[in-house]
C-alpha cells in the first residue's frame, strides 16, 4: 500500500505542467513533478542524523519551516510530537501536507518562515531544511532569528542545507557556484560554506552544538536509489527520458553539480537556544 507521501508526490505527476512551463519552473518542484520525494541535498542520510540530534519526544512542541513534500514531516510525526506545526509559503505544498496532518496538534499554515506570526517561546524543537540556501544573507538571518523567537530556553534548532567547501574557497569561485546553479535551478541559490553557516546561528543567538556532513549527490544514481528506492527511482528516469524538455533542465542541474562536485557539500547543524 502506498503512503500518503507517495500519493502526493504522485498527484504532482499526475498534473504535469505545459511544456513552457517547465523551462521556468523551480528545479526542486520539477524533480518533484518528475516523481522524486527527497529533494534535500544530503538525502535522508542527512534528514534522519538530524531528526536523532533533535531527539523529538512526545512532549516536544515542533515547528518546521518550509515542509515541501512532508517527507521530514512525516518522519517526524511518527515521534508523536505534542504539537506540530509547518509554516510553507508555497499554497500547493500546503495543501499536500494538510492531507495528512490529524487533529488539532497537527497543522500547516501559508506563510513566510522569516515572520510566522507565531506566539514567542511557542516551540521546543525548530527545523527547516534546503531552505536557508535559497536566501539572500540579511533573509538567511532573518529565519534563524525568527527560529530563536519561537524557541524556549533550552530548544533545538537544526538546518539542513547546501554548502560550499573549503572555508576558505575564493569569492570568485563562491560567486560562480552560485550563479551556475541560480541559472540552473531558476531559484537564487546562495550556499555558505561550513564557518558561514555556524556564524549564522551564532548570530541569531544560538550555540552550535553539532555538525555533520555529506557528499552533495543529490542525482547521482546511487544517492537516488538509497532516497527513492529502485522502483521509484526507475520511475522517476522514465518521466524524465518521456519528457524532452524535464530532460534538459535535469541534465543541466546534474551537470552544473558534477562541474562542482569538489566544492559542493551537504551539510546538518543542530544549535541551541541558550
């Protein structure tokens, strides 16, 4: 039987997009259409070492920024959190998770992780993941403040996110990263590299309390059956060789990761709120 994360991300395929579409549209919901559930760049060998730092218990209070597909989310929920609540500014992932959030603890809200509207000191543990990168800086630390007045004393934040290594990579290759992929993915991708993105949280107030990290193959066969699955990822070749135009942005994607490859990486912070 299939889960309600397949289900949605099914119903995305379901509706494929006209073909012009497609050229504009933001690679994470293209591989989406084209039947990929796990969009974060460490897979879920990332997502799952960042749920167990987080260590949700049955009476933490969870928000998290940016759900997509609710992957993570449902991770999460099999933790039986006391409360969850997902802030997604996108109407058509919100709906997608609302399908199978149960009960008044559980609910999505439209809105900008950068000024949910949520009560202070209202959650316990804090997350969001492939979100951060696409950011500017000024909105980068807008999040991790918004995350640190959502937080009691004492409550995690963890981030799974894009970096670019080593620390002390030149900021002409930085800049070039980033414009390759921001052309490449139609969405600005702005990664840190590792010491960037902990003085980030360090400035939103937070003490980083572990990192962790992995290769960036987000489409690299062997990253996508260990995410996907053999079927699903066998699916999810099909919809793109059965699609010219999906075929064409994908093999720009995967290239401008390759040409990268050395500088790219995925990386897990948990910090917390003093």
């Amino acid at each position: 039987m299939m889960n309600k994360t397949e289900t949605a991300t099914e119903s995305l395929e379901a509706h494929a997009p006209p073909r012009n579409a497609m050229q504009k549209m933001p690679g994470h919901w293209l591989l989406a259409k084209m039947g990929k559930r796990v969009l974060r760049p460490g897979g879920l060998e990332l997502t799952r070492a960042m749920l167990e730092r987080l260590d949700v218990k049955p009476d933490d209070a969870v928000v998290e920024f940016a759900p997509g597909l609710g992957v993570t989310a449902r991770m999460t929920l099999e933790r039986r959190p006391a409360s969850y609540t997902a802030v997604e500014r996108d109407e058509e992932a919100a709906a997608q998770v609302q399908s199978y959030l149960r009960g008044p603890t559980q609910r999505i809200q439209v809105g900008s992780a950068e000024s949910t509207g949520l009560p202070d000191r209202c959650a316990t543990v804090v997350y969001g993941e492939a979100m951060l990168t696409m950011h500017g800086p000024q909105q980068k630390l807008g999040i991790a403040c918004e995350a640190f007045r959502l937080l009691k004393p004492g409550g995690r934040y963890g981030i799974h996110e894009l970096a670019v290594v080593p620390d002390d990579l030149s900021n002409d290759i930085q800049d070039e990263i980033s414009r390759e992929m921001s052309r490449s993915i139609h969405v600005g991708a702005r990664p840190l590299t590792v010491r960037d993105w902990r003085e980030v949280l360090k400035e939103a107030g937070f003490r980083v309390q572990f990192e962790s990290r992995t290769p960036m193959h987000l489409l690299k066969l062997g990253r996508l059956i260990e995410d996907e699955g053999l079927l699903r990822t066998l699916r999810f070749i099909f919809n793109i060789m059965r699609t010219p135009e999906a075929r064409h942005r994908v093999l720009s994607m995967r290239n401008v990761f390759r040409r990268h490859r050395q500088h790219l990486s995925a990386i897990m912070l948990v910090a917390i709120k003093p």
